[in-house]
C-alpha cells in the first residue's frame, strides 16, 4: 500500500466481508484482513474515490463493479498436474467413464480453474488416455482476470513445480522465460465466468449439465457454511448418472449436504450420483462407503480379545487425569479404539478389521520410535484398509505433528466421515480451523468436542487423547469457544 492510500479501519473491512459473503458466497477469515485491507485500498486509488468507504457504498449500490475486489482477493496460485496422486485417481475415473459411456465423448468441467493450470493438464490427461477427440473440458472462474490469464496460456516455470520434465517438454513451447502451450491442447478447453454462488446452473446450454467428471478443488475453503451447502447440492445436480465430482483433501466433506454416493481411495474421497457398484469402486481403486442416511456405528466385539485387552487398559488409565495441558500434536501414547466400518457387511469384514487394528498398533509403536518415518507408514496404512477411522485419525495425529496441517485437515476429514464420533478428530480439525482463521468451523468443531465428551463420565479417557479424560477435554472446548465468541463480539463492535 502506498503512503496516500486510502486507510481501512475495522468497520469498513466487516462491511467489505458482508459484501463478499453476499455477492460471492466468499468467507474472508481475520488472518487475510491485510490483504482485504489492502484490496480494497487499491480497489478505491483506482475508482478515483475519495474512500474506501465511498468506493463500498458505490459497490453496495451497482455503481461500481465488484468483480475488482473477487480479482485481488481470490487465491490464484496453482501448478499444473496438483496433487499427483489425485491425477493418478482421475486417470481412474476418466477410464471408468470411457468404459461405461461405451466410447461416447466425456464431458468435464474445472469448476474455479484460476489461471488454467487444472483445466489444462486435464486436457494433456485426455490425450495421453488417447480420447482428446472424445471430449468437452469447461473450464469456469468467478475472477475474469484469471480467466483473461488462463486463455493466454502462457506460463513460467513456477507453474510447474513437481511435474515431470517429459510434460513439458511434450505439451510446451519455451519462448524466453516462459512456456506455451501447444494450441491443440490450449484449444481444447472452453472458459467461461461462472460465480459458484450464483444459482445458474446446471444449464445445458453452458455446458454445465449432464458432467461425467466435475473437479472443484481447494474452492470449498473460501466459501461460506451456507453457500458450500447449495454448492453442492447444484453440483451432484450437473452430473449425469454415473458422474463424478472430485474436491481437494482440505475441502470439507460433502456427503451430508447432497445425495451422493461416495468412494473412498488412495487419491481421497470422491462423490458419485448414484449407487455405486463393487465392480465400478474396484474399477476406481477404492472402496464404497455407506449410502446416504446409513447408520455408521463402531464396531464393538465381546469375543475380540485384543478389543478386550485395550478396554482393560483404557479402563486402568481412566483416573489419570493429566495435570497440564493437551498433547495432541503427536501419536505417542495414543489410546486404541475399534475403527468405524462405513461399507457393507462383507465376508472378509472380520479379517479386514483384524488387519486394520494390527496395523494402527503398528502405526502408534512406529510414531514413538521413528515419528519420521510414521507418515509414510501410515500413507502405506490407510491404502490398505481405507475404511478405518482409526488408521485415518491417526495419519492425521502423525501429520499436524509434522507442521502439515493441511494434509493433517484432510486426513482428519475422513476419519470424521467414517466415525463421527472421534472427539479428538473434530478437536484437532477446530485447531486447524481456528490456526486459518476460520473462527466459525473452528466454533462448530469445538462445540462437536463438547457434545461428544458430554456423553461421557467425566473420567472417562478419551480414545486416541494420550489419556485425556472427557472432563478435561469438553472444558478444554469450552474454553476455545469462548475465546471465539470474545473475539468475534470484538470484531462486530463498531
């Protein structure tokens, strides 16, 4: 900001953040106010207003576009081919759609694309599948600058950290200090704007109607609890039978705000419209989760002696209330519980949930030896048997140790999707929460882990808690909340 810009005191940054949750759907946490702050400074210098309170009420009344602030405030920064493991699982689904549709074109949409990069090593993905004349990418942004950028396709090396050099070779043309694409894959995508939070579509006419593969990644963070919610309920609508969506590890889980159906795999979890079969999950490398409104409840066995023997020991620990604070960043000394079991019974069900608990002992012996080698353990772990809670929980206990709170988030997600119950998931997710800024999923999380040990004798050790009671963990909640409810009561006063 330079020396004559505008100032933006508090008050005019909370009606910044009211005008973007309204027009955009956009949740501005208190960790970006500078670059709100900022924004909207430059936003105003530009105007040829006075203010910045003069350039919002311009906004607020049609006289002045939005869409500049949506520009600077939307997070633009991606790579192509991101998250190498969930291309290898879009690689999946891609053939599986091939297969089912009997050879008839794929029809995709990269819905909040930034500048391009997904949309277009999706369209490098159709081509080396050997299918790039039997398909239709969309591509959509609420920022027109990114999208003006996207169209261009032209790129720095930044844009392709982590990517085989093969790629670029292939697909690029090094012009200077930059790369461009080769225009048989540039014109193979369409891009459009599109604001997610706008009730307009499914549309057949824009292309946003009757998908077989939809990605919407690392968009569900910036929006709203309300506006995530009629997101994915228009979402499952724009696919067709049989179609998939995929979202990013750290988004938040969708399966309870629309009727899909979902998958559960390597490269995380995907969502289906309609039931899916064993062969269409084994076709995708994963494992089918309960269908919409099923109960998912822990598996309890009383004939099960190393269920007993953690009982036993869980049950020795009960009036060993810690003295000092929670200890919640590693896997040392973590307590075992029976996994949570989300698919339908099968006959090998038993010997699965046998292997799964053998190896998160493994996982909490290896966390207290080696914590660096753990992670790859547990990765290793949750491939094998992916419906485990509890091997899930704990990859993500091992990962906030680590300093990885995003791939921690993701993990924690999971492990929530298939147990709900896991007090010290939804804790560990209301610190991640609170550590972005994000005060209201914090609060939401945090008031989960109180209801949860609630139903608890106070002196009950809380599974996974390295000997947490109930007690002391809903106090360590409430505590959170309050000092969310101060901070927000501070925020809304003028």
């Amino acid at each position: 900001m330079t020396r004559d810009a505008p100032v933006v005191d508090d008050y005019t940054l909370a009606r910044l953040t009211t005008l973007l949750r309204a027009r955009a759907g956009l949740e501005l946490p208190p960790s970006r106010a500078p670059d709100a702050a900022a924004a909207l400074a430059r936003a105003t210098a530009r105007s040829g207003l006075r203010s910045a309170d003069e350039y919002l009420a311009a906004v607020e009344a049609g006289a002045a576009p939005v869409q500049e602030l949506i520009d600077q405030l939307t997070v633009q920064e991606t790579y192509f081919f991101r998250t190498a493991g969930q291309f290898d699982l879009i690689r999946r689904l891609l053939r599986q759609r091939v297969i089912a549709r009997g050879g008839v074109g794929v029809r995709a949409w990269s819905a909040g694309c930034a500048t391009g990069e997904e949309a277009y090593s999706l369209a490098i993905l159709f081509e080396q599948e050997g299918i790039a004349d039997l398909h239709r990418i969309l591509a959509t942004d609420v920022s027109r600058g990114a999208l003006e950028r996207a169209r261009r396709a032209i790129y720095r090396a930044w844009s392709f950290r982590d990517v085989d050099p093969g790629i670029v070779r292939g697909y690029f043309r090094a012009v200077d200090d930059t790369f461009v694409l080769e225009p048989r894959i540039r014109d193979r995508v369409a891009f459009a704007p599109l604001n997610l939070a706008d009730p307009v579509y499914p549309q057949a006419t824009a292309g946003t109607a009757e998908l077989d593969l939809i990605l919407c990644r690392n968009v569900f963070i910036y929006l709203s609890a309300a506006t995530i919610r009629d997101v994915a309920a228009r979402l499952h609508a724009c696919l067709a039978d049989g179609g998939w969506l995929v979202t990013s590890p750290t988004d938040p889980p969708l399966a309870e705000l629309a009727p899909f159906h979902t998958v559960i795999t390597d490269g995380g979890v995907v969502y289906h419209r309609g039931p899916v079969s064993d062969a269409t999950a084994a076709a995708v490398g994963g494992v089918a989760a309960a269908p919409p409104g099923a109960v998912v409840a822990p598996i309890r066995r009383d004939d099960d002696s190393s269920a007993a023997r953690r009982r036993k020991r869980t049950t020795s620990t009960r009036r060993k209330r810690p003295s000092s604070g929670l200890h919640t960043g590693g896997a040392s000394g973590l307590r075992a519980s029976r996994p949570a079991i989300a698919a339908a019974p099968r006959p090998e069900a038993r010997a699965e949930r046998e292997a799964a608990a053998l190896s998160a002992e493994q996982l909490r012996a290896l966390a207290d030896r080696a914590p660096a080698l753990a992670e790859a353990a547990a990765r290793e772990a949750t491939a094998r048997h992916p419906l485990s809670a509890e091997l899930h929980l704990l990859r993500g206990i091992v990962l906030y140790g680590q300093s990885k709170a995003d791939d921690a988030a993701g993990e924690l997600r999971r492990a929530l999707f298939l147990d709900r119950s896991l007090a010290i998931g939804h804790y560990l997710l209301a610190r991640i929460h609170r550590e972005r800024g994000q005060l209201e999923r914090a609060r939401a999380c945090y008031d989960a882990v109180r209801r949860l040990c609630a139903a608890r004798p106070a002196d009950e050790v809380v599974p996974h808690a390295e000997g947490v009671a109930a007690g002391v963990l809903a106090a360590s909640a409430d505590t959170e909340i309050r000092a969310i409810d101060a901070a927000d009561g501070a925020r809304r006063r003028p």
